[in-house]
C-alpha cells in the first residue's frame, strides 16, 4: 500500500467543480481519498449524490486533453460491456477535464461516480481479476495510434551506472534495495526482448492491484483509466499475470479464465514480457531520480520512495517470468531463439 498521506493539501474549488459537472451543491467540505502517483482523488459530497473527483498532477495540459476524450470514449465501451468500474462524468460544456484553478495555478480535475471499497489491501478473486481484463480485450478495439516509448522502450542500459552512483552519492535509506535491484530488472529487459508489439488496440495499459479493487458487495472494480490507450493484448496479459499471480501454479487457471470471458491473446514465451520488463525499468528508474532529486516534494518523494521498496520486494526476475512459462506449458524463447537465463 502507498504511504498513508496527509489530508492538509487544499482542494479544489467545490462550488466550480459542481458547477462545471452539474453535481448540485456541495453539501460537506471536499476530503481526500487517495492519493497515485499523477492524480489525487477527492471525495465531493453534493445535493445528487457522492462523487470521485480526480485531480490532475504532474500534467502536460495539452497532451491530457488530447486524450481525455479517447479514454472516456474507452470507458463507455467497457462500461456497455459489463465491466464493473466507475463511470467517467463529462463537463457540462462537453470536455472530460475542466480547469478550476488559476492562470497563477491551474487545477485541472475530471469526475467519477463514487464506489465504495471494502478497503485497498483487500484482492480480488483472480478468476475475476482474468475475466474482466478478457472481456476489455475481447472488445478489440483497433488503435492507429503507436503505443509510447513508455512501454516499448526500456531506459539505456549505460545509464544505469551512473544512475547507480547518484544514489550511492545520496546515500538512501532504500540505498541498498536498489543496488539490488537493478542487476534484476536489467536482466529481465535482456532476456524478454526483442518483443512482439501488434496489431494494436486499446488497452487498459495500468491494469494492477492499486487499480483493481473489491467494492463493499465484494464485486471487483476496475479503476484509473487515464493510462489507457493503443498496446499489444499479448503484452498487457503477461503484465496482469506478473502483477496478480503469485503462485506460477495458478497461471493456467488464470489464463482459462482470461480465454472463457474472450480474451484473444495468448501467452508464447519470454518476449511476451518484454512490456512487463520494460515498464518496471522505467519506473524504477523514474522513482530513483524523483527519491533523490531534493526538489522533488516531500509527498511525491514519499511514493517514489515507497514504489522503489514495493518493486524490490516483489521485482519481477526472469526466473519468475520463465516460472509463469513454465506453469503455464510454454517455451523459454525469444524470436524463435532459445535461450538461458
């Protein structure tokens, strides 16, 4: 779980936000609920109802209002296929994201139907977690888009020594989990690539425990839509193994499941994750440069830092890659090469 953060930053205008979605009165003072790496989500209780309001960190405007329509358009097609998530509020004036705050200091905010959670560190039942995620891709929908560098491209494999000293020079308390760390996750960029990236169509793209969830009834929910966008079905099926399937005993359960709800992909050898492998490269590098960079603020360090422990502890190594194979009956290949570990 993320560190427990601070309920002290000022929320956004309720008045304008309800105005701008049409949500009636606010009836009780805006609280945070959550708090992610790009977005703090707000609780807004109004005269119709509980709402989600998300508020928009580290943003480029332009590029999330690009965007912001193709993700919502995303959502309605999930929403229509019965998956079970909140739905995306547009404004009244037709835009997905509405900026409330200042010329001095934008406030850029969307809007979502609240659900209510039987609590964060409560996983959902895999067979679920396998059935949603098949359905989403059983919608097929076709992307012209490329997918970004984000999750095709792992960071040079020269910068990691420099990298590596940066945080020797800090000296972290996390200093020596990352020393660790980093041999692990450059080798699984190693030995699951070159990789298969096509055809492309709309994805999830951050499809994990922080952001499938269990409501009160015990249903799981499927959150924080924003990442989403043109990707490989392959690549996000063996990232969603790698992110909820502990026991590699389980994969072939977990892939039936996947298959039964339409799930189109399917799992061929190590290169199908080679998008797991590079997004965790990218990540632990990009929290080790937020964690030592002392501009950085201290509640965004704090995640970094946190997301820095979680990855180690739970590092996604080739021989967990190639345990899932394993279990699953598939080869240790990449292109048609055999090849060791």
């Amino acid at each position: 779980m993320p560190p427990t953060l601070s309920n002290s930053p000022s929320p956004p205008d309720a008045r304008a936000v309800c105005d701008a979605y049409g949500l009636g009165r606010p009836t009780w003072p805006p609280q945070v609920a959550a708090r992610g790496v790009l977005g703090r989500i707000w609780r807004f209780e109004t005269t119709s109802g509980i709402w989600a309001v998300k508020e928009l960190l580290h943003f480029d405007a332009g590029s999330v209002q690009a965007t912001a329509a193709a993700d919502v358009a995303f959502q309605e097609a999930a929403l229509a296929a019965g998956v079970p998530m909140p739905r995306p509020i547009v404004a009244r004036s037709g835009h997905v994201l509405t900026d409330v705050g200042s010329a001095e200091e934008p406030r850029l905010v969307r809007v979502y139907t609240w659900v209510d959670l039987a609590g964060r560190d409560i996983r959902p039942d895999l067979d679920a977690v396998a059935g949603i995620l098949g359905r989403l891709h059983g919608l097929g929908r076709r992307e012209d888009r490329p997918p970004l560098a984000w999750f095709t491209t792992p960071p040079p494999i020269e910068r990691w020594p420099e990298l590596v000293a940066q945080v020797g020079a800090a000296a972290p308390p996390w200093q020596r989990a990352f020393d660790a760390l980093v041999p692990a996750v450059v080798e699984a960029v190693a030995h699951t690539t070159p990789a298969r990236f096509g055809p492309m169509m709309t994805c999830h793209l951050d499809y994990n425990p922080e952001n499938v969830l269990v409501d009160v009834g015990g249903r799981a929910v499927v959150v924080d839509w924003e990442n989403s966008g043109p990707g490989s079905a392959e690549q996000e099926l063996a990232s969603v193994v790698a992110e909820f399937v502990a026991d590699p005993s389980e994969t072939p359960a977990f892939l039936a499941s996947y298959e039964r709800a339409g799930g189109p992909a399917r799992l061929l050898d190590r290169s199908s994750f080679a998008m797991t492998s590079i997004v965790q490269a990218n990540l632990v590098e990009s929290y080790a440069r937020w964690a030592i960079d002392r501009s950085t603020p201290d509640e965004d360090r704090a995640i970094a830092v946190h997301f820095i422990q979680d990855i180690a502890a739970n590092v996604f190594t080739i021989a967990r890659i190639d345990a899932w194979l394993e279990a699953a009956g598939l080869p240790l290949s990449v292109g048609g090469r055999s090849v060791g570990s």
